[in-house]
C-alpha cells in the first residue's frame, strides 16, 4: 500500500511509529482498567457468556451492572471489530495484488487487474473476501481445524520479518546500504539505498539484530502448546501447517511459477529511464 502513499519513504515510517506508540499506549491502558475490574476471575471464566467465547462481556457487565452498559461497551468494540475488518481486506487485497502484478498466484493475470475510475483491484478484493468467508465457515465445522488453520498466521508472520530483518542485517553489516552522496546517474540497477528515514550506526544494527532475535523466539515458541501434555483438541498444529505450506510453496514454484515469476516488477514512467534503486 506504501505505492498508494506521497513520499512513502518518509509518511509510511513515521505512520508505522506512530500508529505503534499511540496503540501501545491506548491497549496498555486498556489492559491496566480490565485487571483493576476483573476481581473474580475464576467467576468469569465460568459465566455463561463466557462459555460462548465472550468473557469480556461479563466483564463488562461486573463493571458497570448493567446490561444496557455492557450491551452499549460491546457495540464499541464490535464497530472497532469491523472497522479493522475493513482495513484488514485492503492491506491483505493490496499484497494479493502486488504478488499478482509479480506473476507470482495462479491466474496472476485476472488478479492483477485494476478497475479503470477506481483504481481498486477488485478481483483481489473479491479473492481476498472469498478466503476469509470459506475459513470462518470452517469453525462452524470444527474448532479444532480452524484453529489449525489460523495458526499459520503468527508462524507465517514472523517468518518474514525474520528473512527479511536478516537479509537486512547482512546488508547494514556488509555496506550493502549505499547513501544518496555517493551515487549518480550512472550507478548500476538494483542497488539498496538509504531513505530519509533511518537509524544509522551502531544502533541501527542494535535495533536490527534485537528484531531478528525476538522474531526467531517468537517463531519457535509459536509452534509450542499452550498447556503441558495436551490432547488432540489442545494440541498446537502450527508446525504442521507450516510444513505444508512450505511444501506446496516449494512444488508450485518448481512446477509452474518459475516459469513466470521473476522477481518483483518495477514500474517506472516512460519519461525515467535512470536506474532504479530501491530506497529503505
């Protein structure tokens, strides 16, 4: 989405940063006026409503003993529920599209398309809705099966910011990050170059190699169950559908996308015929 954004190179970081201190702070909060209402905790987990998967409505109900206060606080979270929904869909059909527009998905080249006047991938929108809507009907089926599916989420996750924090590390560690002073006109495509927006130095690695190493423990405890000796339905199958997933991502590039997919499509405009170099 960051293509969408004027000067993305400085309005996308510093709209990350923001959003996570001002988010942090606001659940931080959040957090702290839930422990201080929650006496009984024992009690809540037990209640009714909470047996239906909602334990924070009877939360809510202890705090203000009222329905039409815990009705009212519920509505609240369910417009946040579905204007997250919302953003969720746009950033998930915006990356669909993009790895479409690579050659990357099967019938990359319906995907990929771009609604003249709007300028909205439907048809990734469409892709998007379509799996999102067959996933949440396999929990009226199973519990079990989607939470192995929606497993896959963190490991998947975390993976990538682990592969690419790395490659980056290995680049901050080797020179491979060049500054803007020291190119021309005449500098070969495809090389790394510093943004506006970084933190050079010995922090900058610091910083870099502190995110690698939190990935890599989250990763590895995310394949861990949640209780000590679990049965079949408390089992963690995060690992297995990783592995699968691995798997299938490995035979479909061998089979069929190495035939198209050759790494991502840089568009540039008919009047910059200058190298192109990607700006982190």
């Amino acid at each position: 989405m960051a293509e969408e954004v004027q000067n993305a190179s400085v309005n996308v970081p510093w709209s990350m940063l923001v959003t996570t201190l001002f988010n942090g702070a606001i659940g931080f909060g959040m957090v702290l006026a839930v422990l201080f209402v929650t006496i009984d905790i024992t009690a809540v987990l037990e209640s009714p409503v909470s047996a239906l998967g909602f334990p924070y409505i009877q939360i809510f109900y202890d705090s203000v003993g009222s329905t039409g206060g815990a009705t009212g606080m519920t509505v609240i979270l369910l417009i946040m529920t579905v204007c997250g929904t919302i953003s969720a869909l746009a950033t998930s059909s915006r990356l669909i599209w993009a790895f479409a527009r690579d050659r990357g998905l099967p019938f990359w080249r319906h995907v990929s398309k771009v609604q003249m006047g709007s300028s909205i991938p439907v048809y990734a929108v469409v892709v998007a809705s379509i799996t999102a809507c067959v996933i949440g009907l396999i929990n009226i089926g199973s519990t079990v099966a989607f939470n192995i599916v929606i497993s896959l989420s963190v490991t998947s996750l975390y993976a990538s910011y682990i592969i690419t924090e790395s490659f980056f590390l290995y680049r901050r560690c080797t020179g491979g990050i060049r500054s803007r002073n020291s190119l021309d006109d005449t500098t070969e495509p495809g090389v790394l170059v510093w943004g506006p927006f970084h933190l050079p130095g010995f922090f900058g690695i610091a910083v870099n190699l502190f995110a690698v190493c939190f990935g890599i423990i989250v990763f590895v405890f995310s394949f861990f169950p949640v209780s000590y000796r679990p049965g079949a339905d408390g089992m963690n199958y995060s690992v297995v559908m990783t592995a699968a997933v691995v798997v299938f991502s490995l035979l479909y590039y061998v089979v069929w996308a190495r035939k198209e997919f050759k790494g991502p499509i840089v568009e540039v405009t008919a009047y910059d015929a200058r190298p192109q170099r990607t700006v982190v």
